[in-house]
C-alpha cells in the first residue's frame, strides 16, 4: 500500500517533517498592492516575505484561495499516478475554502481515475479520503502529524486512518494570539472573525488584544490580554491550560508570523518549552503560513496540543 498525504499550505509544520514525510502542498497565495506571493511553505521566503511586507500593505492583503481546476489540474499531472491512496486534510471550513475545492476536485476526477492510470499501466485499485481537521493554523499541523505518526505506525489504508483521526482531531485544542506588536483590530472585522465593529473599537479603547480559540464551530474569542505584555501573558496561559492536559500525541505544535529566533530569546518560551519537556511532550516551531500570517498580522503565534 501507497498512501499519499495532502495539505494546503496553511498546515503549519516544521519542513523537515513534510520533507521526510514528502507530504505533498498545495500552495495558496497572497497579493498586496505591490507583489503576489506564492505560499510554498518555504520558510526562508515565508521571513522575507513578513521582513519586507508593511504592516499596512498586510492588513489589505487578499489571499488567493485553490480553486477547484488547480487542484484537478495537480492530481491528474501527478498524484494519481504516484500514490494508490490519498489522505487529503483540509482545513476548517468556516476558515477557509479549501475542503468545497477539494470536494468538487474530486467528484469531477472520479469518472476519469480508472481510465488515467490504467493508461498509466497502474492496475491497483485507487482510493482518496478526505477529512476535514476542523482546526487551522498550528492545530492543522497537529493533525497532519498525527496522520503521519499513525501511517508509520501501522501502516493503516485511508479507510482505516479516518476513525481513529476524527477521534484526535476532537481532542485538538488551538489557540491563536493575533500580531501583537501594531494590532489592527480591523483585521477581525473580516470573515472568518466578522468582530462587530463595536468590539473592535472596545479592543482599542481598552489597549487588549483577544486570544482566539479555534473550535468545531469556528474561531471564538477565548480570553482578553493587555496589549503591552500580551506575548508573556500568551505563554502563561498556554503553561496553566498544558499543566492540566495530558498529552494524546507527545507535541505541542507552535506557528509563528515572523523569525522564530525572536521567540526562542523570550524567557516565558523557554518556560514553557520546559514545562511541555516535564510532561513528556515536545514544543516544535515552524514559520506561519503567510497565508494565515495575512488574516492577523505579522507576529501571529498559534499553538495547538492534544489532550
């Protein structure tokens, strides 16, 4: 069995996984008013990108979604013939609309898929599943690792990964902390957030910036920190809540919109980064996709574990 896994490129996860893994990424892109930035989950050009992107510029970014012949046009030319079965994880769907494209990718290919590889030679039957992770940021990483783990494992078909990943994917808990440094709480007045514009103007007056919870129903407002230390306030809250979790897998995902050394220097990191050792699991970093970066501003933190 050859199973192929596929994820956009707002899966946050370190390269070195998707690159042993060959975990295939179809990327998104971002426009500005100046460039158009193809999101490959290259973190060299993911920094440069947050380095050279004003504040300004990114807070009217448009992010350029997959559409549904993109994705057919990169399943025909290529994955249908390399892999027997596909897993394809999609994000939260309230979030993005990567899982409509996928959904209607697919259904167009099907008529076609035993015709193309038997033209190929390929006689294996040919399975795909999809899944929805009901999460985004770091907690669709946290899923797509969780996927991987279970495959070298198990060596499971996609009809066997499903349950037990629909299972893990309830128990992912992800929390977002949007750019903090020049917060614009216009950036939550626009969908997925749609914060009222009451709320955004009370998220100035009072100097705070909300922690956002990504859940099964969407992104919700899960807390209220003070602007002026809000980074620290973040890492002690993650502390408290992983204080009491006991972990379903041994990491705790984090993303971040920026250079990932300008977090690794922060006392409350390397706090927290001890705490998650003491518990038997592992902190592991990785860029943000500029994608997501452009929803909330550049310095984003995302972290999601299982518990």
């Amino acid at each position: 069995m050859n199973v192929g896994i596929v994820v956009d490129s707002t899966c946050d996860l370190p390269n070195s996984i998707v690159d042993r893994y060959q975990v295939h990424i179809l990327p998104l892109s971002v426009k500005t008013k100046s460039t158009h930035f193809i999101d490959g989950r290259h973190p060299e050009e993911s920094n440069q990108f947050y380095k050279s992107t004003p504040v300004s510029a990114l807070s009217r970014a448009e992010v350029v979604d997959l559409s549904k012949s993109n994705i057919v046009e990169q399943l025909k030319n290529d994955l249908i013939y390399q892999y027997d079965h596909l897993l394809i994880l999609a994000p939260h769907i309230k979030l993005s609309s990567t899982l409509t494209s996928l959904r209607a990718a697919v259904q167009e290919l099907q008529s076609d898929l035993e015709r193309l590889r038997k033209r190929a030679s390929i006689r294996n039957a040919f399975k795909v599943r999809i899944i929805e992770t009901q999460t985004s940021y770091a907690g669709y990483g946290l899923v797509l690792y969780e996927a991987l783990r279970l495959i070298s494992e198990k060596a499971r078909s996609v009809d066997q990964l499903k349950q037990p990943l629909d299972l893990f994917k309830g128990n992912v808990e992800t929390y977002v902390l949007p750019g903090h440094e020049n917060f614009n709480p216009n950036y939550l007045g626009q969908p997925p957030f749609n914060i009222s514009w009451f709320s955004q103007q009370k998220l100035k007056f009072t100097g705070t910036i909300p922690v956002l919870k990504v859940s099964d129903v969407g992104v919700q407002q899960h807390r209220l920190l003070k602007a002026s230390h809000a980074e620290s306030d973040f890492f002690e809250m993650l502390y408290d809540k992983i204080t009491r979790t006991t972990f379903k897998n041994h990491m705790v995902n984090l993303s971040y919109a920026g250079n990932l050394s300008q977090l690794r220097v922060l006392p409350t990191y390397n706090a927290l980064q001890e705490h998650i050792q003491s518990k038997g699991g592992k902190l592991v970093l990785s860029v943000m996709s500029p994608t997501a970066g452009a929803q909330l501003g550049a310095k984003t933190i995302s972290v999601a574990f299982a518990g």
